[in-house]
C-alpha cells in the first residue's frame, strides 16, 4: 500500500483528506465541506478544492440556507471569486 504525506493513499476519499490536512482547514470549515461534498454527491470529494462551481452549486442548495457567507467568504478566499 503506498504512504503519502499524511498516511495511507488509497481513494479519491484519501486524497481529499489529505488537501485538508495540508491547507489546515479548521474543524468549522472542514464540516462544513464534508456537508457540501455529502450533499452534492461528489464522488471525487477533492474538486472541491478545484472547482468553485461546488460553492454555487451548494447555494443552490435550500439546505445551505443558513451558511450562504461562509460559503461566499470561501469561495472568494479559494479562487478569488464572488458568488
């Protein structure tokens, strides 16, 4: 099995635990993109750190109602972006 930077590399899961842990993503923000990824269906969890349609499609989201400024304030902090 091969070993990256942070553990076992094995999945399209792995690799976006991984970016997490590099870009130190704090517990609120990680929470809330593991709901974006869960409620989206992503199946390759790390576009979400290479596609800024995620936030917009996640915004389009009614169950994202509550969080649309942090997801704005990600987006826009990622790929310089407003949404």
């Amino acid at each position: 099995m091969p070993f990256g930077l942070f553990g076992p590399k094995v999945g399209h899961q792995a690799l976006y635990n991984d970016l997490c842990k590099f870009h130190t993503i704090d517990r609120k923000t990680r929470t809330l993109l593991d709901q974006i990824v869960q409620t989206l269906d992503l199946r390759q969890p790390a576009m979400i750190f290479l596609d800024a349609d995620c936030f917009q499609k996640a915004l389009a989201h009614s169950d994202f109602a509550s969080q649309v400024d942090p997801i704005r304030e990600l987006c826009f902090q990622w790929f310089g972006r407003r949404i």
